[in-house]
C-alpha cells in the first residue's frame, strides 16, 4: 500500500468530529499554501503584466463601481 493509499484509508476511517476537524485544519493548509504561492508568483513579478493591463484599463475608464 503506497503512503497515499494509506493516507486515504485513514480518512475513510475517522469518525464524523475527527473528519470534520481533519477537514478544517486541511482546508486551512490548502488556503495557506495557495497564499503561499499567490506571494512568491507576485515576487517574481508572474503578475505585474496583469495589473498592469487592470490599471491601464481603470485609469482609461474602462471599469465600472461594484
């Protein structure tokens, strides 16, 4: 059985108040993991043509109040 089959099977396993903690603290890992990366492609400038083209584009009035 591979790490992750294993991983699985104990997850099937819990019972419904460990499951729903499990899957709280899994979902705050997911969330800080993707902030995680969000930062570094920020860092590394992956993201500055993006905001550049949204500033451009407010800046020519070519957006509208939420």
């Amino acid at each position: 059985m591979t790490k992750l089959e294993q991983i699985e099977k104990n997850i099937t396993d819990l019972g419904p108040d460990d499951f729903k903690a499990f899957a709280e603290w899994f979902e705050a890992l997911r969330a800080a993991r993707w902030d995680n990366q969000i930062k570094a492609d920020i860092n590394a400038g992956k993201l500055d043509q993006i905001a550049d083209k949204a500033l451009a584009d407010f800046r020519a009035g070519k957006t509208r109040a939420l």
